[in-house]
C-alpha cells in the first residue's frame, strides 16, 4: 500500500529552502560567531537527507545529480589543498591570509583564506553525511 505523504512533500518543498537558507548563513557567519564548515555542512546535509525522505531516491537524484561520494572527495582535497598551499608560499601549514576587495554593490568586503577551508569542511560533511544515509536506505 503506497502511503499518502502529500503534506510531507509539501511541507519538504517550503522547509528545504529554509534549511538551505539557514545552513549558508551558519557557514559564512562561521568566523565571527558560532558555526563554520561543519555545523553548516551538517545543516545542509539534513536538507537532502529531508528530500530523501520525504521523495524516493530516484526522484531526488533525477533532480539533483550530485555524486555524494565525489562530494565528500572534492571537499576533503580543497581542505588538504589549502593547508598544502600556505607551505608553498613559505609559511606554516593552514596559515591563515586576508584581502580586502571592494565590490560593486557590497562595498568593501574581507576575504579569508579560511573560507576556502570552511568551504571543504562542508563539502566533505555534506558528502559524507549523505552517503551514509544513503547506504543504509540500501540495507533496508
């Protein structure tokens, strides 16, 4: 008997973007309050995992054609990448570098190398969560 989830789908499609909305703003408030690579990468990883549940596989995938595994690789690269990149610049590993750019419309703007970093903590998190989710729906 195929359940009747029209309030669960309908609900995923409104919270999801909430979530999403919510998992960036923790990842980029990360350096100046709590949050960061992970708790953002984990907060963005419940918005898939709530898709999954509330839609089959098949549909999520068809919609979104993300290789979780590949995912969790590439954000685990950029992370090793940045600590690899300060080395070859001649300072210690995961040294830390500020720039300052001005935007048309944003004025001003700080840019840290750690974002960089953030950015592959929350990739490999995504990618890891999801996989894991996704590999026990398979023994189910």
């Amino acid at each position: 008997m195929k359940a009747n989830d029209v309030i669960l789908r309908t609900v995923t499609k409104v919270v999801v973007f909430i979530i999403l909305t919510y998992g960036v703003h923790l990842f980029l408030a990360g350096h100046y309050e709590p949050g960061g690579g992970f708790v953002g990468g984990l907060v963005l990883a419940s918005a898939f995992v709530l898709m999954y549940l509330a839609f089959d596989i098949e549909t999520v995938q068809r919609g979104i054609p993300i290789d979780f595994k590949m995912l969790a690789g590439a954000g685990a690269f950029l992370s090793v990448a940045t600590g690899v990149a300060s080395i070859a610049f001649g300072v210690p590993f995961l040294t830390q570098e500020e720039a300052h750019l001005t935007l048309p419309i944003f004025g001003e703007v700080g840019f840290t190398s750690v974002i960089l970093f953030e950015a592959g903590v929350a990739l490999a998190v995504i990618g890891t969560v999801v996989t894991i989710i996704l590999s026990i729906s398979e023994d189910v």
